[in-house]
C-alpha cells in the first residue's frame, strides 16, 4: 500500500484540500483534509509510513485541520479541528495544528467508538504479549512507553486501551504525544528519534510528537492479547518498586481511567471482568526508565 | 410512485455511506437512523456496521440512563403527591414507543401544576438538582416568560431537568389552550406518580415543539418523532387520525398539526388519509432533486445530507425523501414568528 | 429508612440484596455491578460474607444474617457499620 511518505508533495496537497486523502489507523480509515501548509508538513514527518490512499472511498471520520473564518485570521493564523464539518474545539495557532490533530483524533475515538471499551491506557507488547500501562495524566505513562516503543516493544497507543468484544487490544499506532521535559528525556536517550515540531505555550505546555517505527505501523491491523497490566508511576529518585494490584482492584482503577464504561453498562462490566480474570495486574513505582524497562519485561516473562 | 428514478441505497456506495454517517451523527441523527432502519441487519461493509453497532450502544446508554434518571425524580418529588407528567423523550422512553428508539437526548421534561411548581423545584434542589447561574435578565425571561424553571442540573450525575407547567410558549401568538391538554393527561401504566398526555395529545405536542422551538437542527428529529408517533398510534387504533385532526382543532393546535404533518407525510411518507389533509407533492419532488448533486463534502449543496438520509430511509423502510429545514424556516416567517437565525442555513 | 440504625435496637426488619445485581468473585472480593444504577463496587470480607448469604438464602432478619457470616468464618464486629454502607451504596435493602 502507499505510504504517506511515498506520495509527492503535490499529490498530498490535492488530497488533502480535494476530499479524496484517506489515512488508514489500524481499523480506522481517516478522511483528512487540510490546507495548511505547517500542518501538512509535520502531519507528513510524523505519519510517514501510514498507509494513505488519495482516491477517496469509504472512512469513518472525517477530519480536517483547516484556517477558521476569515475573520479571526486577521488577528492570528490559527487552525480548526472540525469533526464533519463541526468545530467542537477553540481553533488554535497554526503551529500546534499537529498537536491540535492528535487531541482531536483522540476525543473522536473516545466519543464514537463504543464497540469497545475504551481505557485511559497506553498498549504495548512485548514477545506477543500485550500490556495495559494505565496511569493518570503526569505519571510518565507517554514518556515510558516512548522509551518502550524505542527499545524494539510494539507500541499500539500512548493514550488509549480499545479493548473490543473478542477482548483483544486494538491497535492504534501513530504519534506518541511528549510532554515538557519528557521531549529532551527521549532525545537525548535516543538521537535518531524522529521528533516533530514543537508545540509551545499549550495548555499542556510544550508538546512535540515521537514518530513511531514502521514496524509499529506495519503491525496496526494485528491486536494484541492482553496479557499484563501494569499502572507505572514516575517519582523523582524512588527507588524500584514492583507490587502486584488484585483483580478487583485493578477493575476499579481501570473504571475510573475508562473514558465509555458507563455507556458500555453491563457489557463493559462483563468485559473489563474477563480481563482482569485473565491477566495480572501489576504497579510499578520509578525514577529510571531503564529499570522500568527491565523490570516491565521480568513481568511480561514471568506473569504475562 | 417513483420520485428516485429508480435510484436507491444500492445507489450508496461505501463513501457515499461514510458521509451520511458523519453528516448524521453531527445531526445527533445517526442512532435513530441506525435504529429504525435497521441498518444492523442490512450487509452493510464491516466500518460502517462498526459505526452503527457503536451509535446503537450510545443510544441504549442513553435510555437507560433516562430511566434511572426517572427514578430519581420519583425519588425526589414523590413526597408532594403531586401527578408528576412525562413530556417528549422521556415519556417515549417511559412508554417505551417507537419514538424511543436511537433518540438521543439528554433532558428530561416534565410538567407539574402552577400551583406546586415551587414545592417541586424546593424538592428538586434538596434532591441535589441546581439551577445553573443565569444573570438577572435570563432569570426574569424565563421565570415570567417562559413555561419553565431554568434548567436544573444534578450536582453529581450531570443530567438536567426542565421543569414546566405548560406545554408551549405563552408569548407565543397562536391561543392554544394547553391547560386541556394537561388537565386531560392519563396515568402511566396505573402509576399514580408519572403521567403522560393522551395519544393525541403526545403527537399535538411534538407539532408544536416542531413548530414553535427554535432549535432548527433539531427539526428533522422532531418530524421523525411525530411520525414515530403516528404510525405507532395509527397502527394501534383505526380512528385515531381523525381524532388527532379534531382534538387539533379542539385545542387551537390546527393549523399546527397540518403543517407539521404535511412535512411528516413529505418527508418520511406518515399515512396521514389524504381525505383528512390533501396533498402537497410539489416540495418533495423539490427536494428530492437535492440529492442527484455532488455527495462531496465541499461542493455539496448545503441540506443535501438530509435528502441523502431521507432518500435511504425512504428506500428501506419509511417511504421517503428530501428537505425541510427550509419549509420550517417559511413556516416560522409566516407566522411573523421572530426566531434566532439558525446559524447553519439550509 | 436510611438513617442507620440505632444502637441496641431489636433488629426487626429483613435485609435484602438489591435486585439486578452481577456478581463476579476474583481474587480480591467480588465485583459488583448494580445494573439498576451503573455502580460497580469490589466487596470483600464481611460485606462479601453478607452479600453471599443474602444471595444463597434470601431475605434474612438482621440475627439470622448476623450468625450467617460468623458460619462463614468472618467476625461479626463491625457488622452494623458494614451493613449501612452496603444499604448506603444501595446493594442491600431493608423489607
């Protein structure tokens, strides 16, 4: 299949403004259409090896980053995330429409797609085994799983766990979102990271995104077994901590980080009961991400 | 008769779909396509049938959470023994009619007399409901003008509830005596608490919300309502067309119901009798030409998505196609009626 | 009725377990969902033990309830707390 990066610029940019871009996400075809140029080109960077066709077809949503009426462009170049044809979102400034893309991408897929049961969680797998890292916002959970995905660990999604009816993890790879300090963490571990533009002055402060390596990519339309969970916890100089969570408890953490649970009902009771039946739920407390790397995969061989 | 031209869903390949999903689901119209259509049963490709199992989820959430809500307002003004009476979607819901299904809404109205309207709103408040902050002037609009307490908003769960006693705008210019409608209201299953209008009453109602509301991308789901309605009473009950019309004029809601039903019956094929109210096909054929044009996005006419909705409802089930925005835009212009522009004009 | 119940009074009243409950035992205690309000809760020791006997034998007065869990191996000591918080999150009621 094309990838985007295989396109030209003038393909991409027809596409993009013509209706006939599709992005394909795993399961998710995305109909995307833009005509700014900052956005294009960081969209271009980061989505490199993403299958794309440019000659329209089915999707299921339609996206576009695009400049907002003509009258706030006077004031400042700014950027719309519209949801077929709905801006649900204040328009910001052109140079975080990369990060405004991301955010929007995730709020479609945590309103819409109720066939799963969606988790606050980043997905990752390792050896074939995939694991759950669930964590409030500000525990590390992006930076950890940058490492991870750095390190030759699948990465399926950063921020959300699909958990769909076959109780299989759906995956989502695209852009790992990095936050402030986290963004100079992974580049100087890893020089040959692909990282984006970065994104000052958000109301996340500054945001730049990972790209994620081909091989992730090439894997989107493979879910993954669960096998762990794992709630990380970043503390400045804490030393290694490794406990494990009850299945009960583990159920009622990962309910408070479920974005459709009660929309789910009984369904997404059933669901999240079967998983937590059949896979270990672990907490693990760091301040080294090498640790926590080595400490995730004695888990994964040991209890996943 | 053959106002496609022989052109159906079949005609909808997978992104013509795609985009009347999308168009639907910003409409908050996509579960009650998916619903009444059956669009799970239809062989639809895999990614759409995602979207309609994913809508279908979301509206049973929806109804669900309508009837735990229903609970907690009984729990809340049981102790005025006061009728309690359920207006649109929750009274569909309750009833669990045709009109329930794929509706997705998340107010909750109901009507108490005059008379115990404070009592209620004391007990609504002591059952954790609170009026939003309104400034001074919204405060006096509604309490003077209105039919209703502002909205209440539970403190934990987040769901509101419109508290009236009446059922339209009093300032509005058409007498409708409203007061019968609610004197008139029935029981619900035996219930001494829940209410609910009479059949007849349920559809007048619906009419004049069409009518009267200014909510104008709510317009197709309110005509969808009113010929739910219809249908399910009609089908219940052979004369009840005939008493709908006469109970109309009863009520001063007459010219109301055949301008809502002319667009019912245009729209989505409601078998109104044509002795009771006769025809108007001009503005179907009209509008059914809005759905030949271009499907893309951004050359598409403006309102094409309905005639698309419209058009694959009438294919599969309804008999029906085309517009209507545009019809209760000229309505409301000739009643003199002063709504907000809408800001997506059709 | 829900005010809990004053120290030293004879337990007249039965003890329930809420209808349309799912109950599903794991390592830690038992999750249950409570279709009727969406809440999910984990149960463990004595409210377990209460949960489990309402749901083996029915509708229990407060004594037969209470010689229930102690069958069970658990100690009855905080049985008249443990008993308003079940009520309080609505999985048990009194008839």
């Amino acid at each position: 299949m094309l990838t985007l990066s295989s396109c030209t610029s003038e393909q991409l940019h027809r596409s993009l403004r013509d209706g006939s871009f599709r992005l394909y996400l795993g399961q998710l075809a995305l109909k995307v259409s833009s005509d700014i140029p900052e956005f294009i080109a960081a969209f271009r960077q980061l989505y490199g090896d993403h299958p794309v066709t440019l000659g329209g077809g089915e999707y299921d949503f339609d996206i576009a980053i695009s400049a907002p009426a003509l009258w706030r462009r006077w004031l400042r170049r700014n950027a719309s995330f519209e949801f077929s044809g709905d801006t649900p979102f204040l328009p910001m400034e052109v140079g975080h429409a990369h990060a405004l893309f991301e955010w929007g991408l995730n709020w479609a897929i945590a309103s819409f797609l109720h066939h799963c049961l969606i988790i606050h969680s980043a997905v990752v797998e390792w050896q074939g085994k995939g694991v759950l890292l669930s964590a409030v916002s500000g525990s590390g959970k992006s930076t950890l799983s940058a490492e991870l995905s750095e390190q030759g660990w699948r990465l399926l999604s950063d921020e959300l766990a699909l958990l769909d009816s076959d109780l299989k993890l759906i995956p989502l790879a695209r852009p790992v979102s990095l936050k402030n300090s986290s963004i100079d963490i992974i580049r100087q571990r890893h020089p040959m990271a692909v990282i984006g533009p970065l994104a000052r002055d958000t109301h996340k402060g500054t945001v730049a995104h990972l790209k994620v390596s081909a091989d992730a990519v090439g894997h989107n339309l493979v879910p993954a077994v669960p096998k762990l969970i794992v709630f990380p916890k970043w503390v400045e100089n804490a030393p290694l901590r490794v406990e494990p969570v009850g299945a009960g408890q583990a159920a009622l953490r990962l309910i408070d980080q479920a974005f459709n649970y009660s929309i789910l009902g009984a369904e997404g009771f059933r669901r999240l009961v079967a998983l937590v039946r059949t896979t270990e739920a672990w907490q693990i407390e760091y301040s080294s991400l090498d640790e926590a790397r080595d400490a995730l995969e004695t888990l994964v061989a040991e209890h996943g | 008769m053959s106002l496609l031209g022989g052109r159906g869903h079949d005609a909808f390949d997978p992104e013509a779909w795609s985009l009347l999903f999308s168009e639907a689901r910003r409409a908050g119209l996509l579960a009650r396509l998916a619903a009444i259509l059956r669009l799970d049963e239809v062989g639809l490709p895999e990614r759409l049938q995602k979207q309609v199992k994913a809508s279908l989820i979301e509206a049973a959430a929806f109804q669900r959470d309508v009837l735990r809500e229903l609970e907690h307002v009984q729990q809340a003004l049981q102790g005025l023994g006061v009728p309690v009476l359920l207006l649109k979607g929750a009274a569909y819901v309750r009833l669990n009619l045709p009109a329930a299904r794929g509706r997705i809404f998340s107010d909750i109205d109901i009507v108490v007399a005059k008379e115990s309207l404070a009592q209620a709103e004391a007990s609504l408040m002591l059952g954790g409901w609170l009026t939003g902050k309104l400034d001074p002037y919204d405060q006096r609009y509604y309490r003077e003008w209105s039919h209703e307490v502002p909205p209440m908003t539970h403190r934990r769960r987040g769901t509101t509830i419109d508290l009236h006693h009446a059922l339209v705008m009093p300032t509005c210019r058409i007498r409708v005596d409203s007061g019968k409608m609610i004197r008139e209201a029935v029981p619900v299953d035996g219930s001494a608490f829940w209410w609910r209008l009479q059949d007849e009453d349920m559809v007048l109602h619906a009419a004049s919300h069409l009518m009267f509301n200014s909510e104008f991308e709510r317009g197709l789901r309110d005509i969808w309502d009113i010929d739910l309605l219809f249908r399910d009473f009609a089908s219940r009950s052979a004369s009840f067309p005939e008493r709908l019309f006469e109970r109309a004029r009863e009520v001063g809601l007459g010219e109301v119901i055949r301008e809502a039903l002319r667009l019912a019956r245009a729209l989505l094929g409601t078998p109104v009798p044509e002795n009771l109210l006769p025809g108007d096909a001009k503005m179907a054929t009209r509008l059914v030409a809005r759905a030949v044009y271009s499907r893309h996005r951004q050359t598409r006419p403006a309102g094409q998505w309905l005639a698309d909705m419209l058009l694959v409802s009438r294919e599969m089930y309804l008999r029906l196609p085309n517009h209507l925005l545009l019809t209760h835009l000229a309505h409301k212009a000739s009643l003199g009626f002063t709504g907000t522009t809408p800001h997506k004009a059709i | 009725m829900s005010g809990g119940i004053p120290a030293g009074r004879p337990s007249l009243s039965r003890v329930a377990l809420a209808e349309a409950l799912l109950f599903e035992e794991v390592e830690d205690g038992a999750l249950i969902f409570d279709q009727s309000s969406g809440a999910t809760t984990l149960s463990s020791g004595l409210g377990l033990a209460m949960i489990k006997s309402l749901r083996s034998l029915g509708a229990l007065d407060e004594a037969a309830l209470r010689a229930a869990v102690q069958d069970m191996g658990e100690a009855p000591e905080n049985f008249t707390d443990v008993l308003i918080s079940l009520e309080k999150s609505q999985l048990i009621f009194r008839c």
